[in-house]
C-alpha cells in the first residue's frame, strides 16, 4: 500500500473515531466518507440515504464483485485517553467501524490510481449493529449483478495481522424477542381481583434450559434472558403486565425458528391458563453469515501468494454479523483481521481499532480483485 495513502486514511479513521454515531443515525460519518472519496479519487458515487457506494468500472463484460465496510458506533462511553478520543458523550468506536471503513477507503484509494480488471463496488453500509443495515443495502446485489461480495472485521484473540477464516457459518443467527404480556391489575390485599402475568412469565423462564438443550437441537441453541419487566413499583398494586426480554440465538436459521416458535406456544399456553392477552415483538434480527467455501479459497490464496498468515477458524462466532444477508444472494466470505492475542476485545472500555491492520485489509482487497 502506498504511503501517502495509508496515512491519508489514518488520518480519516482518527476523524471517524473522534465522530462517532448510532446506527441509523451516521450522517456526519457518511457525509465524511463521501467527501473524502470525491477530493481523493475519480469513483462515481451513488448516495443512498442512510448508505452509499462507490464504483470503479473496468468496462462492458467485466465481472462485478463488492467490498463492504460497517459504519456505525456503540452506546459505549470513551474511557481511555487516546489523541483521537471520541467527541460526543455516551457513544465510540468500540467495534471499530471507523477501522473497516478507513480501510475500504483505503482500497478504493489504491483501485482508484492502479486500475483493476473488475467492476469494483465499494459499500459503505450504515446500522450493522442493529441489524438494519444490510437488509437494505443487500438491493445492490441484483441492481448491479454482483457476483462476489467480501468483507472482514477486526477481531481481537487472534494473531496480529492474521487473516482467520472459515468456510460455512461464521457467524450465529439471533434476534430479540419481547414476550408481552397483559392481565389486570388488582389492590396488593386481594390479588384474586385481578390477573398477575408474575406467574406465567416465570414458568417461561423455568421452561427455557429444556428447550435449548443440545438433546433437543442441531448445533448450537441459545435463549439468554436481558430483562424481565414485571409491574410497577408500587407495594399497594399486584402486576397486571410484564415483559420478558430475550435474545434466541443459534448456529443454525432453522433451529432459530424452531425455538422462536417453541416459545411463543410455550407463552400462549401459558396464557390461555391465566387468562391474559401476550403478544410478541422481535428487534436487532440478523441472518446466519454462512461463507461460501469457493470465496474462502480465495482469501486463502491471496494470504499465501502475499505471505500473510492465515488461520484456520475451529467455530464460527456466537455473535451476530449482518453480512449474512448479503451472501444469500451471491457468493462471498466475511474473514477475521487479529488485534493479537492479548489486545482487548472489541465491545470493551479499554478497545481502539488498530492501526497497524489496515494496510492488510488493503492488500488483502487488493489481492481479491486480482483473482
């Protein structure tokens, strides 16, 4: 990678750090993005609201092929004292974001002024921390006829500068579940008057171990419980209301269903014998990501023709990752980029993307377009 532009985009992803934004709300980032690729190269780019990307074109019959980088930040406050500190109270680049897309930038710096035998699209997709995002950007998939789309994500616990892949699921699917249920309320001396969801909502929970047993499931099956909200706090009333909170989680889409819908039988049963009303919400949904092994083999390749370490993922991730979406419509791979070993773990206080990574990410894009 060039010098002057791996500075260029250091210097951009400590602009990005010090502006961080929730999902849904990145209009400072992207602007920012925007206007570093319109002084910096030729791209044309195509603004999509919340998203946006940029296009190299090699010409009619060319294969077109994406490269994606995440954007947004987390609820975390800034704690460490670092030059590039986050600006605004209450949220940073604790999974850094700001990394990926610095790095993608990056590429398109180097596609931009070396030319490539490909149609290049570089997106830069809003809300992956929600899960909001891909599902709408996924449209450029068939709007372009994108054959192949990559991406990677920085990952502590790994080797610095490693490139760790896996073929098949990389990542869990999970969603969150809001389980509501509605009885009445009653004076605290005579909870016979009315109806007290207490008791349903924990035979629910009682249920769960049973129901996210591996005797019961294929894979991995999770149900963890976030919050159980039951009543109000007023010692004269029996609770007439409760929501049970939960993210279902698994190594497999159709053992999330299966679950999904275990507890919802499980929560109207209950009902129907207390008498209350329950009705379900569901938030923060992401698809399994599942690797095409043809895509894999590829960023295998590039690793060792560029003598850069790849390891090979004994599991996929229980965390979630949005990418999934994409690679239901075409071939593709997310892959690993190590912080090292002992450096702290993305979604924690003490994390900041790592610098030293990006020119790796850059080669690593770089070599993909070559194939």
């Amino acid at each position: 990678m060039e010098r002057k532009n791996l500075e260029l985009v250091i210097q951009l992803r400590h602009e990005l750090h010090q502006h961080p934004e929730l999902s849904n709300r990145e209009v400072w980032t992207k602007q920012r993005l925007m206007d570093f690729l319109k002084v910096n190269t030729k791209l044309r780019i195509v603004d999509k609201g919340l998203w946006f990307y940029a296009i190299y074109r090699a010409g009619e019959g060319k294969k077109s092929i994406a490269f994606r980088a995440d954007f947004d930040a987390l609820p975390m406050e800034e704690t460490i004292g670092i030059p590039h500190a986050s600006r605004i109270p209450g949220v940073s680049h604790k999974c850094g974001h700001d990394g990926h897309s610095a790095s993608l930038a990056g590429f398109a710096l180097e596609i931009d002024q070396k030319g490539a035998d490909k149609n290049i699209f570089f997106l830069f997709q809003h809300a992956e921390e929600t899960g909001d995002g891909a599902a709408q950007c996924a449209s450029i998939i068939k709007e372009h006829n994108i054959e192949e789309i990559f991406a990677y994500h920085n990952m502590s616990g790994m080797a610095f500068q490693s490139v760790n892949v896996i073929d098949g699921t990389a990542h869990c699917a999970s969603k969150g579940m809001t389980i509501h249920m509605q009885g009445s309320p009653a004076h605290a001396s005579q909870p016979e008057e009315g109806v007290n969801p207490s008791f349903a909502i924990a035979k629910i929970i009682d249920a769960i171990p049973e129901l996210i047993s591996p005797e019961n499931n294929k894979g991995m099956v999770l149900c963890t419980i976030v919050q159980v909200d039951i009543g109000e706090r007023a010692f004269g009333l029996s609770a007439s209301k409760g929501d049970l909170l939960l993210t279902i989680r698994a190594f497999y889409e159709e053992e999330l269903e299966k679950l999904q819908k275990n507890l919802e039988a499980l929560a109207q049963a209950q009902a129907d014998k207390y008498d209350l009303k329950v009705t379900f919400s569901y938030n923060d949904i992401f698809p399994e990501t599942v690797n095409w092994k043809e895509s894999s083999d590829k960023i295998r390749q590039v690793c060792r023709a560029k003598g850069i370490q790849v390891v090979e993922m004994p599991k996929a991730f229980r965390g979630s990752e949005d990418f999934g979406h994409y690679l239901k419509l075409t071939k593709g791979a997310m892959c690993f980029i190590g912080n090292g070993e002992n450096y702290p773990h993305v979604h924690t206080y003490e994390y900041d993307f790592r610098d030293d990574i990006i020119e790796t990410a850059v080669e690593l894009f770089k070599g993909l377009a070559e194939l």
